[in-house]
C-alpha cells in the first residue's frame, strides 16, 4: 500500500492565447515575419507556457499477490492492483490583461479528464509448458470540456460541451508456450474486446474527424491490439 500526496506550486502550463496586434507583436520580439497575414491580422494567434498554477495531487495504491499450487492441476498466481486518484487546481495565475490563465476546460484537462480510480485484476496460470496470462482493467470515469465547432457557441474558450464518460472495461489475454528451453511462443491481444473511446456529439467532433473523446485518459482510438510474440535467451 503505497498513498501520496503531491503538491507543485508555480507549475509550467498552456497560458493564455493571444490574437491580432499583441501575437504579431509577439512574433516580431523574435525575429518571426507575419507580413503574409496584413490582409486578416486577427488571423495570427501566439500562446506560451507559463508557470501559472499550483496543483495537489493526492493518491493511493494497493497491490497483492497470491500463489495457489494445485498440483496437476497447474499453478494459479493471482495478482491485483487499484488506484484511487484527485487532482485539484488552485492559486490560478492571471495574464497582463488581468485574466486568468486557464479556462475551466485546461482545468479541466488537469484534472478530471483522468481516471480518478484504476483497477486491475487477474492472473497466471502455469501447467507444464503451457501458461495462460488474463488481466480485466477497470478505467474509471471521466469528464472532458469539448470546444463546440459549429453553432453558436463554436471554438468558445468559456462555453463548453460536458462529456462524462462511463468506467471502462478492457480484457488483455495471452496463452503462451514453452517449446524449446530457450524459445517461448506467445499469442494475445490486448483490449481483445475492442472496446472504444465514448461517442461525442456531432457539433463537437471536429467536422466528423474526431468521432471518440479522445481528450479522456481511459482508452485510446485504436481499439484492439493483436500479437504474436517469440521470445529467445540465447
């Protein structure tokens, strides 16, 4: 069992983004031309990192194992492991314009579009040459900030669309094989389930290239991943 508590004070962020006459301005400080832009100045944007706000996280993991032998039946071992996670945000930095430096989505991107609990849960199995590995992981929910594109409120940096995301559940699996004693085979597949990403509305999805929230930190976009694997000591 192993619990923490982090704090990082003045920690390096996404500040804010600028437009027009004050990003040229930016731009010509180092030596960068943004001529080609005359005919629509508001065109040009600058952002900049900034050590603009001080974070606590806070945390808990617990792991076990478990050997179990029966005989010809084969070996279990069984392991497990959860975690329990918060970030909180605080003491936000303000720009020269006297804004604040994040939005509530870089909030939120900080600190709800990760899991706040983790869990995973399975075991080995060895009998022989043969083993057998299977792991269920439980991804917590989530919540992400999504920018709007069309409509009213399109690309707003105050008005966005909430996205909970459900807890999700990926199975990893994999049958292995000792052929020789310096050769062992394995097949799996990870997330064999194929499990995705949340759906996101429409006016949210980037002109339909984005269908996934892939701002949560639960799964990613690829689904499914298959292998074969051979592994040699020489």
């Amino acid at each position: 069992m192993d619990a923490y508590t982090i704090q990082i004070k003045h920690r390096i962020v996404d500040g804010g983004v600028y437009n027009g006459q004050a990003a040229i301005n930016a731009y010509a400080s180092e030596g960068i031309d943004t001529s080609g832009f005359a005919s629509d100045p508001s065109a040009v944007s600058a952002q900049y990192f900034t050590n603009g706000v001080t974070t606590r996280t806070t945390g808990l993991d617990i792991t076990a194992r478990y050997t179990m032998d029966f005989g010809n039946i084969g070996k279990f071992i069984w392991d497990a492991a959860v975690n329990f996670n918060h970030t909180n945000v605080s003491n936000i930095a303000k720009d020269g314009n006297g804004n604040t430096i994040l939005d509530a989505q870089q909030i939120n991107y900080i600190s709800t579009e990760n899991p706040s609990n983790k869990l995973i849960f399975g075991g080995t199995w060895h009998r022989g040459k043969w083993d057998v590995t299977v792991h269920e992981i439980r991804y917590g929910h989530t919540i992400s900030d999504l920018t709007y594109v069309p409509g009213p409120n399109a690309f707003s940096n105050s008005v966005f669309y909430e996205q909970v995301n459900k807890p999700r559940f990926v199975t990893n699996l994999e049958v292995g094989c000792q052929v020789l004693p310096q050769l062992h085979l394995a097949l799996g597949g990870n997330n064999i389930g194929n499990a995705y990403p949340s759906r996101v509305p429409v006016d949210t999805s980037d002109y339909n290239n984005n269908k996934y929230d892939t701002s949560s930190q639960q799964l990613s976009e690829e689904g499914g991943f298959y292998y074969f694997r051979a592994d040699l000591q020489l």
